[in-house]
C-alpha cells in the first residue's frame, strides 16, 4: 500500500487553486455521480491531472488507485487482488494481496490451454474416421460394418473454429462411399471411440451452470435428437429443499443441482457432448434419404476385442489445436476447456476422465516452476468456485510463457481490449488494443490475467480478480479499468 504522506511535499508546489481543485481523489473517483457520468476516466479537472501527472510518476498514480479503492462502496467489503509484474526485471511494479488464493473463474482457461499447447503442440487435430469391414459385390452391396472411428474431437459438428457443419461431414463421408463403389450397406453403422466414451456420472464440485451464457451439461447419449435444439429446463420452487429455490435438471443423466440465484427465461439452449452420436444417426439418415439403404442400425461398440480388417474411406481433420484454443479464449468457451482437459488426461494417462486432465495440467504446471502454494485446480473452464489462485502466481506463470516458441500463438489467442473477444467492451478509451488478457465471469466474481503494452513499448503481466463485490459486474469493469489506465504510461 502507497504512503500519501511521502507525496505531500511535491504536491505543495503546485497552486493552492490546483490542489483544492484535485481534492481527495477518493471523493472525485468514486461516487455514486461519477459512476452515472460518460466522461473520460482522468480525473475532472484537465489542468488538476496534467499537474498530477508531472508531479507523480506512472507507478504512484498506480499506487493511488489501488489505495482509494480499499474505501470504494464497490470494492471495500470485496476479497481482491492486483499485480502488475515486469517480466524483464522480473519484480513486482505494483500490488494489492498478491499472495492471497482467490477464485479465478475463466482465467483457470490460461493454464488449460496453455497445459495443451505445450504438450500437444500448435497443429494437433484430431480425426474422425469412416471406415468398412466386409466386402463389397458387384452390385455395390457391402456385407459389412461401417465405422465411424473417432479421437475425442471437441469441435466436431460445431462450426467453432473453422469446424465443418455435420452436413459439410456426412457430405465428404457420403462421397467417400461413392467412390468405393458403395449403393448398400448390409450391416450395421459402429460407432468407436475410445476418449469420452463414458457419461459422465458424477459432477463437478461446486458447479456455477450460468455463466454469461455458456451453460455446462452432463448429459449421455444423444438419442438421435439434435444437440443444437436440446433444452435444459429451469424449474422453480422446487419442494426437495427449504434453502435453495431453483435447480436445473439433465433429461439425459437425470441429476439435480441446486442454486441460490436462478438467471434465466426459464429455458436455456445448450450443447451435449456425444457429438459421434448425432453424427452417426444422422449420417444413417442421409444415406437412406438419398436411395442408399442401411438394414443395420447404429450402434456403440467402445472396445473391441477381435477388430474386423477394416478399409480407411474417407478422414474429417479437426481444426489445429491453435484454432481450437483461440476459439476457447476469445469466446470463454467450457466446453472446449473441459474437452481439452480430458484430451491431455487420455495423452499422458490413457484415461479421458476430469480427475487424469486435472493430475497433468497441475504436474505440468509444478514441472514448469508454477507457483503451487495457493493453487486449487478443479476444473478446466474455472465454473467451479473451488478454483482458486494467486494474483502473482498467475502473473509469473505468463511471464514464463513469454520464453515459450508458442508465445506468439498463445498472445494471439487473448481478447484485445477494445477490439476483440470478451473484451471487446472494455478498455474502448484508454487501453484500446494495449490489454491482451483472458476475462473471467461468475457471480460475484470478476477476473482480468494478460499482458499489457505500455505507451512507451514496454510488455507488463497482470492479475486483477475481484470475490464478492457489491454492485453490479460493469462497475467492477469500471474500477478495473481505472486501477490498470495509469499502468499505460508505466
């Protein structure tokens, strides 16, 4: 915390007009009015904050938000923490409670895929194959199985990142058949997957399933209903508990969680995660539409003991794990997240499960010199309030990407302030296209972790995470803002 006393001296120079205009910075910075005002975030007065600037250095007006904001209605009975580190001199600029574990929401994203790219590498896809066993006569009747044989594909059917629609997928997989000779299928369509082949039976410790839109499910099979239409229905006033009033219900795993708070219209649209499901019936749907029969039915076959001899028809190549994790980050995407924690589970440990994704990404991070003491890793879309971090162990661990040969991918994944992503609403003054930084949202929980350039060229790493404030999420924007403005002329 910043002495104003030490600054009395220099301040006294200046007019007497000068310094009654300045005033306490905490009357003029945070009251109710000043929240209500469209005007730049400077102090009011130009002549005040021009006098200000050449009589305080860029770090002392740092020091000075930071300080006036242990007073603001906002923030004074809030759990938060702030750091700006410069990553050459390898010291602390500035600081609030770096050392104190606090729930980091998104940002937890900044070391799931950060874990994937370093050990997959920037052009990992993953492939969805279809393949035949059997033959094929002359009549082009195969007496045989098709397969659709995939890895895990987080994208599949999505169109995120460049993915292709399920019609762009069944249209190559189609003509792959043609090319084979293909008119019939005497058999069944197998699906065989090895990664995420189980429903998930267990939740996540202290899911938050609302979050800015994006909705976390655990759902089974798909049953040849279209994930795109799938509702999750809200009910209210439930008779099961005396304390809480609203759940959210799965009509797939037929599971109940609880909430304090419900936000909502009472129906929320969401994706379900066994895409190979949907895929499968609705290529059987097209074959059979366009006078290519299939007498057998689609079917899961997980592990098999005694493969067929199979022929490769035709391979669907996700997107690059660099497109899958620019998508992930710009847009705050769970599902993905999650997907990507479990891919790196099955790599290192040959088991696609929450807890293996969990085990590597934390001895991924402690191999890499991460500060552990305060780490709490849950999950890996941070929707879990049993996340928790440090402001300056977030801040170092950007620091050391900074030496990695993927560095430059992994910046171009962040949201830009002003310009791009789930910062495209923030820093539209100052700041616009200076904030590189990865954004984190749950109630009551407002998050900010990147890299900052400096008016002067300079690159600085940053954690601002906010617990429990008061107000709404945009005046905590607004404060984050003002702490980090002054930084620019760092």
């Amino acid at each position: 915390m910043v002495n104003f006393r030490k600054y009395i001296s220099s301040v006294a120079v200046l007019a007497s007009g000068l310094f009654l205009a300045q005033s306490t910075v905490s009357a003029v910075l945070y009251s109710q009015a000043y929240d209500n005002q469209k005007s730049s975030l400077n102090l009011p007065s130009p002549i005040t904050a021009l006098a200000e600037k050449t009589v305080l250095s860029a770090k002392e007006l740092v020091d000075i938000n930071v300080n006036t904001m242990m007073t603001d209605p906002v923030l004074k009975n809030a759990t938060w923490g702030f750091v700006v580190y410069d990553p050459k001199t390898k010291k602390v600029v500035s600081s609030y409670n770096e050392n104190t574990p606090l729930v980091p929401a998104s940002t937890t994203k900044l070391l799931t895929t950060e874990t994937a790219m370093s050990m997959l590498g920037e052009n990992y896809r993953w492939n969805t194959q279809l393949e035949y066993s059997g033959t094929v006569d002359e009549n082009g009747v195969l007496n045989g199985n098709l397969y659709l044989v995939g890895s895990g594909d987080p994208s599949l059917g999505t169109n995120k990142a460049g993915a292709w629609a399920y019609r762009e997928i069944i249209s190559d997989f189609k003509e792959g058949l043609s090319r084979e000779g293909i008119k019939k299928v005497n058999g069944d369509i197998i699906i065989q997957t090895a990664l995420f082949k189980g429903n998930i039976s267990k939740l996540p410790e202290n899911v938050v399933w609302l979050e800015n839109n994006n909705y976390y499910l655990p759902a089974g099979t798909t049953r040849e209903i279209n994930p795109a239409n799938e509702k999750l229905i809200v009910k209210k006033g439930n008779g099961f508990s005396t304390e809480k009033k609203f759940f959210y219900v799965s009509p797939y795993n037929n599971q109940m969680v609880y909430a304090d708070v419900y936000e909502g219209n009472g129906t929320l649209t969401t994706k379900l995660p066994d895409a190979p499901a949907f895929l499968a019936n609705s290529f059987r749907t097209t074959l059979v539409k366009s006078g290519i029969p299939v007498t057998g039915k689609v079917t899961p076959k997980m592990t098999d003991a005694h493969p067929e001899n199979r022929k490769l028809v035709s391979v669907y190549k996700s997107p690059t794990l660099s497109d899958i994790i620019f998508y992930t980050n710009q847009h705050s995407d769970n599902g993905l997240a999650e997907a990507l924690l479990k891919t790196v589970g099955f790599q290192s440990l040959g088991d696609q499960t929450t807890e293996s994704g969990r085990k590597v990404v934390t001895a991924h991070l402690q191999e890499e010199g991460f500060d552990m003491l305060g780490l709490n890793y849950i999950d890996g879309s941070g929707l879990s309030r049993n996340n928790h971090v440090t402001p300056i162990s977030q801040a170092k661990f950007l620091t050391s990407l900074m030496n990695e040969k993927y560095y430059a991918t992994y910046l171009n994944s962040l949201p830009v302030g002003g310009q791009s992503g789930t910062l495209k609403r923030m820093f539209n003054g100052a700041g616009n296209g200076q904030v590189f930084a990865k954004t984190g949202t749950l109630n009551k929980v407002k998050t900010l972790a990147g890299y900052l350039k400096t008016n002067s060229g300079k690159t600085l790493v940053f954690s601002l995470m906010v617990n429990n404030y008061a107000g709404s999420v945009d005046m905590v924007k607004k404060r984050m803002e003002r702490i980090l403005e002054p930084a620019l002329d760092l």
